[in-house]
C-alpha cells in the first residue's frame, strides 16, 4: 500500500473509484474509470465472465 506519490492525492480511493461485483464469481474489486471500461470490454478479470454497467457501484 504505498504508492510513494506525495502531495498528489490526499484521500485514497474517493473521486470516481467505484466497486464492480462480478455476477458470476461474486469477486469484489475497486476499479477506476479506466479499469471499468476495461472491464466491461474484457469481462471479469477474474473469470472472463462478460459484465455490464450494473455490476458497478459507487
Ligand atoms: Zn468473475
């Protein structure tokens, strides 16, 4: 957990972080927007189960 990044960011995971709970494997996983588009384009990074927008929540 340390990232080495000072005076960048002071809270961690806030802005735009959201949850995706795969409905296949159940994993749960904070993702940014770029790991969302990634998921809903690859599937789950855990199964490869396809995925839709409903399976992130903020
Ligand atoms: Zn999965």
């Amino acid at each position: 957990m340390s990232e080495g990044c000072p005076g960048r960011d002071e809270s961690e995971g806030s802005i735009d972080e959201c949850v995706f709970t795969c409905p296949a494997c159940a994993q749960e996983i904070s993702v940014n927007p770029e790991m969302k588009r990634a998921i809903l384009s690859n599937g789950c990074p855990v199964c490869a189960s396809s995925v839709t927008e409903q399976s992130f929540v903020d």
